[in-house]
C-alpha cells in the first residue's frame, strides 16, 4: 500500500506545480490574444502575408519568412501609428483589416499558446543577457523582466519589456534569436514560480562593461556572479 499511495502522492504535487505555473503566467500575460490574431512567435503562411503588405509598403525590411519575430513585431507597430491604431505590435482583427487581409475565422483561441511563448521569450532573454553566469544568476535575469512586467513605468507585457526600445543588449545584438538552452529554459520556470534572487530589482547591469553614470545612482539590492542588481 505504500507505494501506490507514494506515487499518487508525487503526481499530485506535479499537479500543484503545473497547475502553479499556469496560473501565474496567467496574472502577469492579462491580456490574452484574441482570436485570430497574430504575434511573436507565430509562424505560418499568415505571417508571410503579413510580412508581404508590410513590405510592399515599406514598413518591413526583413525576410518574408513567416515567422513573427522582432522586425515584424517592430513593423507592426509603425504601421499602427501610421494608421490610428493602437500600436502593441500585435497583428489583430482592426489592424489585418487596414493590411487589407481577412482574418483568420477560429472556432477557439489557445491560451496555452500564448503562455509558451511568453515562456520561449523569456528563456530567450535570460539565454541571451545571461548564460555563463551562475544559475541563480540567470533566475536572476528573467525575475527583473517579470518585474518590469508589474511595474507602472514600464510595458505590461513580457515581449514588451524584452523588445523596449534600448533595454537588452540581447535584443541589440540579435542574441535573443539564439535557441535558448535548457538551464536558461529552466530558470525563466523557476522566474515565473516566484523565485526572484533579486529582491524586487527592476535594474542590473555589469559594473566592468557600464558605462552609464545614472545606473549607478539606482540603489542595489544583490550581487549576483557578474551582475548587480537594483531598484529605485
């Protein structure tokens, strides 16, 4: 009798942190795509029509490859503010009808979908701005994203926070499209379960790469391998 009542203990826990994970990504992701709308991480012969009108336009200067990454998140946003639209850089229903493309009829949205990606990204990030810092450190990393997340000053959305304009050498350097790793995988889970190392911090930078003054006016809550970490 112990064994079955073990295993039927152990699945219940797998449970609990499945079911945790799912609910969190939920609270920090409010605002869920709708229907047959498109963003990071979509792929498919729909994004190649996107890719094409922005283009054709001259909105977008990247590959017409019909995978939604960054230019086209970046060129969804101009195209929005050209056009009176709300420019989150997500390709829904008003703004596929100003590209002049029907959207897509679904009988049901995958919420699920947009959590992995959120996942995906922030495994990108944290594999991007961290990898070879200790793993803690890298927990580290993506805690200052969700962070950001709750915070008012910054955007509400962990694509938001990652593509800000200027925030993450990643993204400046292009390694954010590197294939995240499993320990970088690892930590954005652990991140999103709650673990932040860094005391609240919504700030780090390397003190021998820094070169701004103001960052060292933001008062430190931890030191982690190469990085430290504040907030104001």
């Amino acid at each position: 009798m112990k064994r079955p009542m073990i295993t039927l203990l152990f699945s219940l826990i797998l449970m609990g942190s499945a079911i945790g994970v799912s609910v969190f990504v939920s609270a920090i992701t409010p605002n869920t795509l709708e229907v047959g709308s498109y963003s990071w991480g979509a792929k498919g012969e729909e994004v190649k029509q996107i890719q094409t009108k922005l283009k054709q336009w001259g909105y977008y200067e990247g590959n017409v490859d019909g995978s939604y990454g960054y230019k086209t998140w970046e060129a969804i946003k101009k195209f929005q503010q050209k056009n009176g639209l709300k420019a989150d850089g997500i390709a829904g229903k008003q703004t596929l009808e100003k590209l002049g493309i029907q959207p897509k009829r679904q009988e049901v949205s995958n919420n699920n979908t947009d959590a992995n990606r959120d996942i995906y990204l922030l495994s990108a990030a944290i594999h991007g701005e961290s990898r070879g810092e200790p793993y803690v450190g890298q927990v580290a990393v993506g805690a200052v994203v969700l962070n950001r997340v709750r915070h008012a000053s910054f955007p509400n959305s962990i694509a938001g926070v990652v593509y800000q304009p200027g925030a993450f050498d990643a993204v400046k350097d292009g390694q954010i499209n590197l294939n995240p790793d499993e320990t970088a995988k690892k930590a954005a889970r652990d991140a999103l379960n709650g673990w932040d190392p860094t005391n609240g911090a919504i700030y780090y930078w390397n003190p021998s790469t820094a070169t701004s003054k103001w960052i060292w006016s933001v008062p430190i809550t931890s030191r982690i391998g190469k990085h430290v970490f504040g907030k104001k």
